[in-house]
C-alpha cells in the first residue's frame, strides 16, 4: 500500500481528476495550499508598496493505493498536470503501514478498496 502525496496548480486540478477517473482512481483528498518551489514567486506592488510574494497556492492531493494501482495513479497525475513549466509541482510516495476503515474494520489492502 501507498499513500500518493501530489501539489499541483490549481487550474490543472479538473484535468488531474478526468485522467484519474480515467484511470479508476476514484478516492481522493483535496486540500488548498500555499507553498514554493523552484520559481520562487513574484513581486506585487499593494498601495505603492512592493511586496514579495513567495508563497504560491497549490493544491495537495492524497491518495492512497494498493500497490498494483501506484503506477497507474502517477500517470494520471503527470497526464493531468505537466504542463513543461515551472511549478507543475511535485509527487511524494510513502509506504502505508495500515489502512481501517472506520465504518466495517476491514484493514489493509481491502479497507483502501
């Protein structure tokens, strides 16, 4: 099992999402972000003012996965989110000790379905 962690700009999230359903990736978490990379941000000038602002939103997807669907899963998220610029963000691969779910007390492979 594992647990797919992906930041991507917030206007490639619906393309992440078809090509994840696509794929069967159905079960997900969504979360807004804020954060910087490699294109460290820009400068704003608020009421004559410049401001630097360095931290960009993002969204963090969460995904967790029985092994056989990692692959699959990565795909989708690169399809849905390259765009070839900086910034398109980043994908981080745990290992999952467990998985219950809360509802039936399945553990495991089977509680991630």
């Amino acid at each position: 099992m594992k647990l797919i962690i992906a930041y991507i700009q917030p206007e490639r999230l619906n393309d992440v999402k078809q090509e994840l359903f696509k794929a069967d990736v159905m079960k997900m978490s969504v979360t807004n972000s804020l954060g910087c990379g490699q294109q460290g941000g820009y400068m704003e000038t608020y009421r004559g003012v410049p401001i630097e602002v360095n931290l960009l939103k993002k969204i963090r997807l969460e995904i967790a996965v029985n092994d056989d669907f990692e692959k699959i899963t990565i795909d989708a998220i690169i399809r849905g989110s390259r765009s070839g610029n900086i910034g398109d963000g980043k994908i981080f691969i745990q290992n999952l000790q467990n998985c219950i779910r809360i509802r039936t007390g399945e553990e495991g492979t089977d509680a991630i379905g």
